[in-house]
C-alpha cells in the first residue's frame, strides 16, 4: 500500500522523447507503481556483470522489497526514471536524497545519490547520458543541486558518462569504490557537451532517413499510376543503389515481383533488415504499416499519407498518435503528406518522392516543407535555361509535409557537418522552435552559408508551431543576426544560393562593373548604390568588344586591391568580330580562374546560350558546336543533348562556375546578401564576451525574486521592488514620489530639491509628452502648483491621473530599453529612441540574450535614429558607453534569472556624460520548467 508520501502528483511534464546516438529514439518518463512486471522483465535481461557493476554483487534476481522500493517514489526526495522503446524499459536511472551523514533526507538537503542500469543491448547508444540529463534537470528542479554516485573501479563506462558529461565535479578513492561527486548547475562545458550529443544523434536519425540501405514502398499499386507506384519507379529509375522492396497486402499470394522488384504482402515478410519504409497507403491504415515496420525494426518513415492535421481537428488528433506510435518503436518519421526525400550522392542515388526526375548533383542542400515550393525549387534548379542558370545541383533534399516529427532543425543538424553540402537553402512556411533554431543557424553559419525564405508568421494547418508575440520581423532581425541569409522570395533564394555555392565570399562590398552595355552597367551601378554596396564606376567595353577584350578586362578587375567583386553586364552582339558565347564564357572562366578569391557574377539579357556556356565552361570535354564567325565556337541550346549516364557530381574543390542572371537587380541583390554574410562570418569569428560586474549581487537577486514569487504566480513588481532589484544588478532609478495632492507635489519637490518635474502616470498618459501628461524644468512652488491644476484640469481628478514628482535629469537623448522572454524565441533584448516618432516607424533593434559587448555596440547602431546618438546635425554626442552597459546589465540580469519575463525602462535618458533612468517596470513569472537549456528533448505529442 502506496504512503501518503507515495501519493504525489505524477509530473507528466518529466516526459520526453529523445534521440539516441545511433539516431533511434527512446521515450524517458517517471518510474510509477504499475511498472513492478517491466522492471522485472527489464532486470532479467541485464547481464550478471552489469548487475555486479549495480549493486557490488552478485544479485541475480529482484526482491519483492526491491521491486517496491524501485516502484514507488514521492517525486521529490526519491524520482525514478526509465527510457523506454515499445513501452518496455531498457534503463532505469534513480536518485535518493541524502543528508550530510549520508542517510536518507528531504529538503533542505541539496544532495542525492544517483545510480543507472542499461540493459546490455542497448549500453554504447548514449542512453545513460541522456538518462543522466533529465535526472538532473528533475533534481534541479526539486532543489537538489549535487549527485554523488559510487561506481567500481572496473565500470569504466559509467565513470565514462559522468566525466564526460561536463559538470564540476571531485574524484574520490576509497574502500575499493570510486565516489564521484558533481554539481548539477549548468556549465559552458556541460552545455557544449550536450548540444555536441545533440548534433551527433539528430544529424545521425537524419542519415538514416536519407542513406537507407534498403528500402521499402509501402502501398505500391498492382497497376501503374498512383502514388505508391510513382515512387517505387522514381527510386529504380534514380538507380537507387539499396536493396528495394514494394509492399502491398492486396498482392496476391503468388506475386513475387513488381516491376522487377521484390514484392510483399507485409513488410513482415521480407528477408533481411528495412532501414526506410516509404508509406503511401490511406491514412486508415497507417497505424497497421506502422506497427508492421515497428515489429520488422524499421529505422524510419517517410509518410506521403494525407489526412492528417492539414483536414482539421481529427486529422491532428491522427497526427499525434502516428508520432506517438512510431517514437514507441523507436522511429523518425517525415512527414505526414511530405513530398519526400532525395540523395543524389553516387553512393545512394535514393529519389524518395514525387518528383519524376532525379536533380543535377551538387552541393546544395534543399529543404522544404510544402510539397509544391520543393516542386518549384527543384525546377530552378535543375533547368539550364530562362532566370538564374546551371550552376550546381542538390545534394540532398527533404519535404517535410506536416513536419510532425523531423523539422529543419533536424536536417540542420545533418547539414552541419554533411561534407557534401556547401550551401543550405531552406523554404519555411513557420519555425516551430525559433529559439533552438537560431542557435543552430548560428552554428551552421559559421560554418557554410544559410539562406532563408520564411513565411509570415502564421503556420499552415499541420505544423505544430509555438506561438510567439514577437513581430514577424522581429524575428528576421534575430535570424539575420544569427548568420542567417534572410530573402523574400524562392527566387533570391535560388539566386543568392547559386552564387555562394561555387563563388568565393567577397571581402567586402567594394564592386568592379564591366560590360559591353553602358546603360546595363548604369542600371547594375544604381543598383549597387541602393544595395548598400561601393561600386566603381562601370567600364563600358562598347558593343564591338571580343571575347578577349572582356577576358583583359575582367582580369585587370580582379587584379586590382580596390575590388572585392566583379559584376559583368553583357548583351548580345551582332556583326563579323561579335564573340560567340562559348568564347566568352571561356574567356571569363579563365579569367576568374586566375584570381581565385574574388566573386563573378554575369548579367545577361535574352542571351540564353551564354548561361549554358558559362556552366559548360569549366569542363574541358569537348561540347556540340558549330563555327560562328570569326572562329568562336557557339553552343547552342538545341544542341545540348540529355545525358544518357548519371553525370558526375562536382567535386568540392572543382572549377569555379560563373552564376549568370538575367536581370541586374537579382545579381546585385544576391551579391549584397553574400557581401553581409561575408561580414557577418569575420565578426562571427571573434565573438564577443558577456562582462563581468564587480558590483552584480546575483545571489541577492535570487533570493529577492522567490521571496517575491512566494506570493504569488506571475506579479508585476511595485516601484520599490522593481528598484531594489534592479539595484542588485547595478542599475538605478531615479525616484519618484506620488503626488496625490498639490500639497504632497510641494512636499516631495522641497525633499528632492527643485528643478523637477510633475508627471502623469495612469497608463494611457504615460510617457505621453506630446499629449501635455508630463510638465519639465518645473523651478519652484509656484510653477509646481500652477502645472499640477492645468494637469488636472486637463486630465481629471489626481486618482485618475496618478501625478508623481521626479527630480530633472540631465538633458539628453530619451531612450528605452526593453527585455521580454518569448514563449518562442527565447529572451530578447530591444532598444530604441523614444517617443511617438520612433514607436510610428517601428525603429527598434533587437537581439538575443544574453547579450555581448560586441552585440551591444552594435545594437545601439542599428535602429534608424542612431545619429542622433552620435552628434546629429552639430548636437553633442551622448555617453553611449554608458547606454552600452546599461544594456549589458539588462541583459546578465534577464538572463541569470529567467523569472524575470519582462523589464521595461523607459525612458532613459543618455547625457553626454551617465545616462539617468526614469521609469522602470519589471514582471515575475515562475521559469518554465524545461527550456533549450535543459535536457535534450523532441517535441512533445
């Protein structure tokens, strides 16, 4: 019988699906009384030596006791938790709460013993590590903030998973016992430890999905057409290099071939592992395909299935226990209603969807989640003519559909260290977790260029999306700080993604412009100028220009240490010495070739054969040609015959291909965007550093905060409190004392001594000079009274318009500084001007917490308004030093105490030597209990 102390809440919220190291998932949840028959049945199939290394003896067997004890837990001082594939458990992890002398103990005791069992099939797949992570964030958050755990010497792989994890921690001997003690508070290591798990296992679940071995279509029609049968004969004819199998439990019984493929009733039926099933049967019988691929060890779904969350509530209702079904076996799915998955890798050759032709190989990586944005994206580029012209082609691609389970995260992960993608582009209509995004982005950035095309903020029926108060472009601000090349349309997604994939990063925005077209090169030169970039002067080369003359031209170009980038503008030329456009693309393809390290971009207009020839020009097989005039070889497009063999993927060192446009703004505007994330790589390799303040009383703070939290759920603290704790972090508020009464306005001038000013504070007059809610530089009595009766008289009764009296601050610029945690992305900080101008135009600046010294620099600089900071029109420059640490302080202080949800100050104002801070809010919530910086986690369904 459960004690009263075993009668607990159940914390559901303790559940979590994760990814394992070899990209398997496993379900950890609490350990609860009505799991006596698995623990039992997990303990028999533990090894003796792995009971031995648990217990320090031989123990073959659980006690009825020991089955109780392992059973029942208060969720406090004692927790229990299994990871779990199919519902049975294969590993617990518990601990125990102890006092100082060791014994059993409840709070205020802030220590516990932990101790794992893996079942031995499953040791080496990570798992105690990720058992290790959610036990401490459970023990954190039941105030225990330090694990011992006692391990012998010989158990060299749980001493293993405790060293590596990253914690603080002391080694003892003893005994014949290792004791390990470590504190369960968060380091940069243990962080960098986890996200590096994190990468390992989500980039290894996405690898499995896109490298089967063998592969099976399941739902492949008896007669062709269908969505089953299109499938099954894009991977044959893609030469998929697997083992592949078509499934359908209509077949009859005798069919052993479909299309020369195997066929089966079941997956259960056939020989042999399954690493990706491809599903394509009515959504009713997906639940029967997906415990069939479950039983037979599939690896992974890719559900093309309809009828899910994009039907409505009982399609999502569906959705979430197809997720559920297949986590419980240990599988990831893409999808549901995806597009499918491609791999155009030599090794696998794997056309996992609906498109009819297999893409070009390349280096881009290509994710998107609507179906028809893939189509159109695979369209681009894959054709040679018409718009931005062959380049480079896909290395992989992915159509999530629904996104119920793998997202771009996922694939993100994959593309980090994928050594065959050198460029991500990526189409979402809404990103279901901003906050681990960005952090990603900002990862993979730093190492290969990410372009995005996000939608508007409201997510497509499906896509489990976190809902988020930040403005649209709020959000692209933060993306574009993390590195990310953030576009509008899928065409500058393909045009910015063509060019980085096979050019050069530009040093800067310094731009040569040369052609045979003055006018071209006027146009392409203005649209440097509104671009943001430098450009020279455009050289016109004339009409009659050869092919030489372009090739002298663009070298002196590239030659000259003025030039970080050459645009060449070309229209077509009609006479006797007119080159022939495989001429010129050879001429310009061994100019580039030269000087390596500089960009080229071409402008062509209606001249289609040059787009061709300059992808041709960097092979030196021979091409089908005739003989223009004047002895150019000139391609044309009819000429260009199919390939009749796979072609080569390119390799990632090889020749530079020339990206051709056919407009100017579009080469301009790809250029610009690489010319910013060129700058934003060189910043991004010294990043800067979070200070450190001599006068910050964290702990102060902390205890401020559950004093004030005890009271109640969520509180916006009063103008004491906001003051105290805001003074813990080194950041002062100039009083202000309330004014009831005209009397009690002349009182508190007299005590903090005139001039002052008489402000309203009820809330739709605050911080409204421009509606008369605030009278400044008020010198005496006999102004105050006068300026208190006009407030009134214009406002209503004092209770209504709440006036207080504040001390004058130093003139300056009025700013304000803000912090918020959204739900979505995170802490934010933002800062702008203020007043009713800059609220108008939207004029605010923003970036993620916490904040560096370089971030905050750069902040102040960013919103529109910033010269008047700096001197504007012969005004004095403010201390914006100052405003810098301000923000900082902000900053360390959001972000050590994440019950601090909102801050306000408003305005401060920023002297030309300190800044004063007039008004201050700050709002309390309890922290949510789990957060990116917590334990690894999918998505929850």
């Amino acid at each position: 019988m459960q004690s009263a102390s075993d009668r607990q809440e159940y914390p559901a919220h303790w559940e979590a699906d994760v990814v394992l190291r070899d990209g398997g998932t496993a379900r950890i949840r609490p350990i609860t009384v009505d799991d006596a028959d698995r623990l039992v049945s997990f303990y028999e199939q533990v090894s003796d030596e792995s009971k031995y290394y648990r217990f320090f003896a031989p123990y073959p067997r659980l006690s009825a006791k020991d089955v109780h004890r392992f059973t029942h837990h208060d969720f406090v001082d004692r927790v229990g938790l299994a990871a779990t594939i199919g519902g049975e458990f294969i590993a617990t992890v518990r601990y125990d709460r102890i006092g100082t002398d060791g014994m059993p103990a409840s709070a205020p005791a802030d220590e516990a013993e932990v101790a794992f069992l893996v079942q031995d099939a499953h040791q080496g797949r990570g798992v105690a590590s990720a058992l290790l992570e959610h036990i401490a964030a459970v023990a954190r958050e039941r105030g225990i903030r330090r694990f011992a755990a006692e391990v012998l010497p010989a158990n060299t792989k749980m001493i293993k998973v405790f060293t590596d994890a990253g914690y603080t921690q002391k080694r003892s001997f003893e005994d014949g016992v290792v004791r390990l003690e470590f504190d369960l508070e968060p380091t940069e290591r243990s962080l960098a430890v986890q996200y590096a798990r994190e990468q390992r296992a989500e980039a290894r679940s996405v690898q499995r999905l896109l490298m089967p071995g063998s592969l099976a279509v399941v739902g492949t029609g008896r007669s062709p057409g269908g969505v089953g049968r299109s499938i099954l004969a894009n991977l044959r004819e893609a030469g998929y290099t697997g083992r592949l199998h078509a499934v359908n439990r209509a077949f009859p019984e005798d069919l052993r071939e479909l299309d020369g493929v195997p066929a089966y009733r079941s997956v259960r039926d056939i020989d042999g592992p399954v690493d990706l099933a491809v599903v394509a049967v009515p959504a009713d019988h997906v639940p029967e395909v997906v415990a069939e691929c479950g039983e037979h060890g599939v690896q992974g779904l890719v559900v093309v299935s309809a009828g899910y969350a994009e039907s409505g509530p009982d399609g999502r209702e569906r959705q979430r226990a197809l997720v559920r079904h297949a986590r419980a076996y240990g599988m990831r799915i893409i999808g549901p209603n995806a597009f499918g998955v491609i791999n155009t890798s030599a090794d696998v050759r794997l056309n996992a969807s609906l498109a009819p032709e297999m893409p070009r190989p390349g280096r881009i990586g290509l994710f998107a989640q609507s179906g028809a944005i893939g189509i159109a994206l695979l369209s681009r580029l894959h054709r040679r003519g018409g718009g931005v012209t062959g380049v480079t082609g896909v290395s992989t691609f992915v159509s999530a559909g629904n996104r119920a389970d793998v997202s771009g995260n996922d694939v993100l992960q994959y593309w980090y260290d994928d050594p065959g993608t050198d460029v991500v582009l990526m189409y979402l209509e809404s990103i279901g977790n901003p906050r681990k995004f960005t952090r990603l982005a900002r990862r993979t950035a730093a190492a290969k260029p990410l372009v995005v095309v996000q939608g508007t903020g409201t997510a497509p029926q499906g896509h489990a999306v976190r809902a988020t108060r930040l403005p649209h472009a709020t959000v692209s601000a933060l993306l574009r700080q993390a590195g990310v090349i953030r576009v509008d349309t899928i065409t500058e997604l393909v045009d910015a993604g063509l060019l980085l994939a096979r050019q050069p990063l530009p040093a800067g925005p310094r731009v040569a412009i040369l052609g045979n077209s003055e006018s071209l090169g006027v146009l392409t030169y203005d649209q440097c100028l509104a671009a943001g970039l430098r450009p020279h002067r455009p050289l016109d080369l004339t009409t009659a220009a050869s092919a030489e003359d372009f090739r002298a031209a663009l070298a002196r170009a590239l030659a000259d240490d003025t030039c970080d980038a050459v645009v060449v503008t070309a229209i077509p030329a009609i006479g006797e010495g007119s080159p022939g456009d495989a001429e010129l693309a050879e001429a310009l393809r061994s100019a580039a070739e030269a000087v390596p390290g500089k960009p080229v971009l071409v402008v062509h207009v209606e001249l289609g054969g040059l787009a061709e020839a300059l992808s041709a020009a960097a092979s030196t097989a021979p091409q089908a040609a005739d003989q223009a005039p004047g002895g150019a070889r000139r391609i044309r497009p009819s000429q260009q015959l199919p390939p009749t063999t796979p072609p080569e993927e390119p390799p990632a060192t090889g020749p530079r291909l020339i990206p051709a446009y056919p407009a100017a703004e579009r080469a301009v505007c790809a250029l610009a965007e690489a010319v910013r994330y060129a700058q934003w790589r060189r910043e991004a390799a010294e990043p800067g550093k979070v200070p450190e303040y001599d006068d910050i009383d964290q702990k102060g703070a902390a205890q401020l905060i559950d004093g004030l939290l005890a009271r109640g759920q969520g509180l916006t603290l009063s103008t004491e409190a906001t003051g105290e704790l805001l003074g813990r972090y080194g950041i002062h508020v100039r009083p202000a004392l309330p004014a009831p009464t005209p009397d009690a306005a002349a009182d508190a001038a007299r005590a903090l001594g005139y001039p002052v000013a008489l402000k309203a504070t009820a809330p739709h007059l605050r911080h409204r000079a421009d509606l008369g809610g605030v009278r400044l530089d008020l010198a005496d009595e006999e102004q105050l009274r006068r300026a208190y009766a006009e407030l009134t008289e214009t406002f209503g009764k004092p209770d209504e318009v709440r006036p207080v009296v504040q001390a004058m601050a130093p003139r300056g610029v009025d700013t304000v500084v803000r912090s918020v945690i959204d739900p979505a992305a995170g802490a934010v900080l933002s800062f702008g001007l203020a007043g009713a101008a800059s609220q108008l135009l939207g004029d605010m600046a923003h970036r993620l917490v916490p904040v560096t010294d370089r971030d905050a620099t750069s902040l102040v600089r960013s919103i529109r308004t910033a010269p008047l900071l700096f001197g504007w029109r012969g005004s004095t420059p403010v201390d914006t030093p100052a405003l810098e640490e301000l923000l900082l302080r902000v900053s360390r202080l959001v972000d050590d105490h994440p019950e601090v949800v909102a801050v306000t100050l408003e305005p401060v104002v920023v002297a030309p030597r300190g800044l004063t801070v007039l008004g201050a809010t700050v709002r309390l919530a309890p922290p949510p209990a789990r957060d990116d910086l917590g334990p690894r986690t999918l998505p929850a369904y």
